[in-house]
C-alpha cells in the first residue's frame, strides 16, 4: 500500500469522553489485522508542552525515548499498541506557533502578513502527515484534543478539513466521539446532544463519517437510526461505546461494534485477516480471574487526581496480569503522614512505592514512609524522587546524618546527598530542559537489579534535575545502601537496593513508562511478586 490513510477523531457534548482510549483501541484491531499503525495527538493549549504544567492540570506528563515530554495520552498510545512514540506524536498549540513565528522572524514568508489561515493551518497539516510521509506507517490516527466549537480547537478543525479535502475521500475520515447521556428522570437516552454536537462540526465543514457513542445503557436499533438520520451517517457507522469494567476491555467491545471494519471500508481498505487478538485476551482473562490479592501503597504528593500517577496505575495492571494477581492500589498522601501516625496510615499494606514529584511538600512524610518499609522489611520500590528519598533516609537513620537532604528542599544542608545536576546549575528556562529522555544503564551481576532484569546493560526513560550526589556513595556504599545501577557515560547512579531485605529498589529513571500490555515492565513484575510473597509470610 502506497498511499498513507489518515483518520481524525474528534469529540463533543463534554471532555474526557475517552478519544484517547478509542484511538488506542481502533489503533490496535488495525494494527491485528496487519495494518502499520500509529496515533499522535494534537493539543489545543498554548504551552510549547506539557512539560510545565501542574499534574492536577493535566496529569503525569509522559516522557518518550527521544526526550518529548507530552502528553499522558501518549502512553495509551504505547500500551496498545506496544510501540515506541516520539515528539513527532504530540503537538501543542505553543509548537505550532513558536514554530510560525520563528519562520516569519527569520524572513520565510517573504514579508506576507502573516494569519492563521494559511500559516497556521499549514504548520498543523504538515504536522499532521509528518508521519504519515515517513513511510512507516499505512495508517495514521490523529486526535484532536478538546471539544468541537471551542474556540482554541478551530484551527485544528479547519486543518483538518483542508486536509480531508486534499487527500480525498477514500483516503482521510473523521470519526466524532460524543456522548448519549440517560435521564433518570425521564427514564430515557437523549441524542439532541450528539445532534448538535455533529451539527457543529458541520458548521466547520466536516461531515462525520463514523459517530461513536458513550452511553452507560444499551443504544435500542430505534436510537442508532435516529442517529444515522439526524447525524447524516450510515446506519454500520454509528457504534456503540458503553462503559466498561476496564479500559483493556475496549478493543473488544470495538471489534464487537465493527469500527475496524467499518473504519477501513470508508478506506477503501481491504480487512486482511481476522485481528488477532489471542494475546491481548490472555492477558484480559487475567486481569479478571486473579488467583491472588495484593493492597500496595501508592505514598504521592497528587494523590487527589489519578491521572498524576496514570502510567504507575496502568503499569500495576500489566504486572498484576503477569502474576495473576489483583493490585489494590491504595494512595496515601505523603503531606499527611508522620512518625506517630505511620503505623496506621500504612496498616494492611503488603508493599509500598513512594512515588515521583518535585519540590518540598510532602517530602518527611515520604522519607518516613521508606523507613518504614526498611525497618519492617516490607516489599519497597522507590521511582525517581522515591529513590532520591531512601539516598536520604539511609543517610539520616543509618549513617546518622540527621540534616542529610536533598539541595531541591534545602539549599543549605550540610549533606547534600541529592543535589542539583551540573549541567542543570545555569538552566534558567524550565521547559524541555531536564534530563529527559532514554538513558543507558549498567548493572552490577548479582544484584537485585541484575536479577530483575536479566542482563547488565538496560536503557530506561528519565525525568529529573537533581541527582544522587556521588561524593556520598562511597561511605553509603559500605554501610549497605548498593549502587548497583551506573550510567557509562555521566557516573550518575541510576539505581540504588538493600541486600539484607526482601525487596529494596530505588531508581533514578521511570520504568512505568515502559510497561506495556505486551511487556509488562519487570521490576513492577517482580515487585507485585514480592508483595505476593509477603503477604503470604503474614
């Protein structure tokens, strides 16, 4: 197949209807039945990235193997379809602006005034088929992030138009994802919602070819032709999206639906094989018939919202799976959690992830809750700030540097046993300007890690700007804090264990970023196994 296919998705009526997880899910029946897929995503905010955003804005901020900090949607992306994204897969407003206005600074445009349409509309369309032209890919699934009719979305819309236009008909379609809400009260389903909804896509000048429909009851034959009608679409092309126990349960409910089919229809695509989805179903048949139980503390700073923590929660899934274990992840907030009241806080509990973040709230509940699982030999595993956190716990209960701390929450402390990067010490731009990024890794044989991983030499995704300070590791070292994970290339110690405890692992880097359905990340694996196993010691 020559020529690249595109399929935009769009939403109305509300937000957080899920086109992230209904791209990822049509992503994947594509890409069963053969066809090179991939997803991007387009942003309608004007950050450059979502870098600098606060978590309770806009959840965890998802790291790629090229260092594009982006957006969380990304690592649905990658769960699906257990393949690598980059910066070409999210866009911004702030991108594509920056990038216009860099244009129109160095004289590109010939001294044009400079408008949204065509400037702008063009950027975003050759974004959009950057991947498209790369030849890796049959078809590209592009979202478009916010709600048709807001006014920061118009840009993207009339994009997208332009291009359904350019590329024609058999070879770009648009599917709109609303919403079918039920009224209790009137004991019914409403479409006026979704009628409107398409109607102002109309308005733009985009017809939806595929209306997929969020509903919390069943859609009646009666309701899906009224919608065909009304919304101006075939009667096979209004799909039914009701809500499901797990967002791993999607897919299914898709090839159920026929979206794939009536996806590559619109195409003019041939169906090639039946998806094959005997993998996916295994792994589905185990998240719903665990043979064990486990509750593991989620200690955070973002606790209040999910999304902080989404690729933490979604790699337990996966790790769970493999175990055939259920993960009951219980949050603590770290902010409200001391040496008088820890034992409560984390009674029950089987095994503890103190979990990543910046800056100093929260930061003494963390380290408390690391001594705790040291002393009570309870199953821990430290991820980023977590790992820096055990550094200065070691360092305050056993080396008896009771002002250890890191240079992030106090500048002046006399051990400084997590301190700020080197090249990070003249930074004065935030964004896009920590280490990120994938990151070689070598590993000492006969650790924990090496265990883990079954090999020496790893490279994982990073996010961070301080460090664990390598004039400590020496003295940390022989008190029985091992460095068991090294970057060639910086000296920078990645990963840190205790020999003399069930399972002790801090690192530097972010594993939950890896963990896929496919590939469920191995030190979440065996840490679900260690809190298999304590709980079973109880």
């Amino acid at each position: 197949m020559n020529q690249t296919k595109y399929i935009f998705v769009t939403g109305g009526v509300t937000s957080s209807l899920g086109k992230g997880i209904i791209a990822a899910s049509l992503a994947k029946l594509l890409q069963a039945r053969g066809y090179r897929t991939t997803i991007q995503k387009f942003d309608p905010y004007l950050n450059v990235d979502p870098g600098t955003l606060n978590p309770y804005e806009h959840g965890e901020c998802y790291v790629t193997d090229d260092g594009a900090e982006t957006d969380l949607d990304l690592g649905h992306y990658e769960r699906f379809l257990n393949v690598p994204t980059s910066q070409a897969n999210n866009v911004t407003t702030g991108r594509i602006y920056l990038s216009v206005i860099e244009k129109e600074r160095r004289g590109e445009f010939l001294g044009k005034t400079v408008q949204v349409v065509p400037h702008i509309t063009n950027e975003i369309k050759e974004r959009m088929q950057l991947l498209g032209n790369s030849g890796d890919y049959d078809i590209v699934i592009t979202e478009i992030g916010g709600t048709v009719g807001d006014i920061e979305s118009l840009p993207y819309i009339e994009s997208v138009r332009q291009l359904v236009w350019d590329l024609g008909e058999s070879n770009a379609i648009v599917i709109h994802l609303t919403l079918v809400p039920y009224l209790a009260a009137a004991g019914e389903l409403k479409t006026k919602p979704t009628q409107h909804s398409v109607k102002t896509l109309m308005e733009s000048g985009i017809k939806a070819d595929i209306l997929v429909c969020r509903t919390e009851h069943e859609l009646s034959q009666e309701i899906r032709n009224k919608l065909a009608l009304f919304c101006n679409v075939k009667k096979e092309a209004v799909i039914q999206s009701i809500d499901a126990s797990t967002i791993y349960e999607v897919p299914n409910l898709m090839l159920e639906e026929g979206l794939d089919t009536v996806a590559l229809k619109k195409l003019d695509l041939p169906k090639k094989a039946a998806p094959d989805m005997k993998n996916w179903n295994t792994f589905l048949s185990r998240i719903k018939n665990p043979k064990h139980t486990v509750n593991i503390g989620l200690i955070g700073k973002y606790v209040e919202m999910q999304d902080c923590y989404k690729s933490i929660l979604e790699a337990f899934i996966h790790a769970g799976a493999a175990n055939e274990t259920k993960v009951n992840v219980v949050s603590i907030h770290s902010e409200y959690i001391t040496a008088a009241n820890i034992n409560e806080k984390l009674k029950g509990l089987d095994a503890i992830l103190v979990a990543p973040g910046f800056g100093e709230r929260g930061i003494e509940g963390k380290i408390e809750a690391v001594r705790h699982a040291r002393e009570n030999k309870l199953p821990f595993f430290g991820i980023c700030l977590g790992m820096q956190m055990a550094v200065i716990e070691y360092s305050r209960n056993v080396l008896g540097y009771s002002e250890a701390n890191s240079t992030e929450m106090n500048e002046g402390t006399s051990h400084p046993v997590v301190n700020l990067m080197e090249e990070q010490k003249n930074v004065t731009d935030k964004g896009g300007t920590m280490r990120l990024g994938a990151w070689k890794c070598d590993i000492k044989e006969g650790s924990l890690a090496h265990k883990i991983y079954g090999q020496t030499s790893i490279s994982e995704r990073h996010r961070h700007r301080y460090e664990y300070n390598s004039s400590y590791v020496d003295v940390l070292q022989k008190a029985g804090l091992n460095a068991s994970g090294i970057n060639p290339n910086t000296g920078l110690v990645e990963i840190v264990e205790i020999e003399d405890h069930p399972f002790f692992i801090g690192v530097q880097y972010h594993p939950e970023y890896k963990s896929t359905v496919a590939n469920p990340h191995p030190i979440f694996v065996n840490f679900v196994a260690a809190a298999v196993k304590a709980k079973r010691s109880k």
